[in-house]
C-alpha cells in the first residue's frame, strides 16, 4: 500500500510539473511574439529592398555577364531587368 501510495504522489507531482511546464509566463509570450513579427518585417524588408535602383545597379554586372541573361538589357531597361529577376527569383532560381 506504500507504494501505491508513493507511486501516486510521484504522478500527481509529475503531473503539475508539466502544467507548470506547459503555461508560458506574459513575458515569454511577448518574447515569442516579439522574435516571430521582428523576423518577418526583416524579410519583408529584404524584399521590398529587391526592387529599389541600389538593388538593380548592384546585379547589373551579373546580368550583363551572364550567358543566359545578357539580352534581356536590348530588351528592358536597367529597373525592368532587376524586377523581372527578382520576381522570377521567388519561383525559380535564375542562373547569373
């Protein structure tokens, strides 16, 4: 009967061990929320810069090298080369 007894104890304190465990404290949860939204206006601000003219002079010479891309500048101009590649980089990589 000890045991049982012991053995019971031992699984009621396990139990609230892991309801403890479970239950996030306000500022864990602000901790997580605070690392999930900042790492998503980081990518978005990575994207957004993709299109600015900074962007499509820094790429300029990949392209203009490239023997699978260089006539797209015959066709498009600076801007529209970078915004074609950046739009079709999310799909398909682009070989430079």
């Amino acid at each position: 009967m000890d045991t049982t007894n012991q053995f019971l104890r031992t699984e009621g304190t396990l139990i609230r061990a892991l309801i403890h465990a479970k239950s996030r404290t306000s500022l864990e949860r602000m901790g997580i929320h605070v690392s999930r939204y900042g790492l998503v206006i980081t990518l978005l601000l990575i994207g957004v810069l993709k299109f600015t003219a900074g962007e499509a002079q820094g790429i300029q010479p990949l392209v203009a090298n490239s023997p699978l891309m260089f006539w797209l500048y015959r066709i498009f101009s600076l801007q529209g080369v970078s915004n074609l590649r950046e739009r079709s980089s999310s799909h398909t990589e682009f070989p430079c």
